[in-house]
C-alpha cells in the first residue's frame, strides 16, 4: 500500500516545468533557477519563493559562491537537488 503525499507530486510536477534555451515557457510569476552541484538543472519556480526565509539562505550561498555574476547567466544556487525540491516541496504545501 502507498502512501501519496499530493502536495510532494505537484511541487515536483511544477518544478519539472522547463523551457526551451530560447527562455520562452516561463510563466508570469515565475522564475527560471539553475540547481546543482557540478551538474545544473533548470526549475521554475514561483517568484514567491524568493521571500520566504529558507530560500533566502540559499540564495545567500548562492552569492558567497558566485557573487552577483554568473557565467550561467541566471539565477545560480549551490545545492543538491534532492534538498532543493524538499525545500520547495515545503514551501508549496
């Protein structure tokens, strides 16, 4: 028997939201972040999410590691990704 945690699937569906490089696909409201460790992945992300207190300390790693210019071009955060979608998985619920 499974349990089913619909708030965990639809913050998963949401962030597996991606664009094409051309940057088109990304919602008013929204945001485009690159997550990882050596390897990036692009989510979307509710703008919302950039207040709330726990993404802020990530966004705070985020300018310790890459200062405010990045060779991605984008919003950068240095995190695994597993962390990344249970933060945002949190924030969603």
């Amino acid at each position: 028997m499974a349990i089913r945690l619909p708030g965990v699937v639809h913050a998963k569906q949401l962030l597996r939201i991606r664009t094409s490089s051309s940057g088109r696909g990304v919602p008013k409201g929204y945001c485009a972040v690159y997550v990882g460790e050596s390897q990036k992945k692009r989510f979307v992300i509710p703008v919302s999410y950039l207040n709330h207190h726990e993404f802020q300390a990530l966004l705070s790693q985020a300018v310790e590691e890459y200062g405010y210019s990045h060779p991605m071009g984008g919003l950068t955060i240095p995190c695994r990704e597993d962390i990344f979608v249970s933060l945002t998985s949190r924030l969603g619920a």
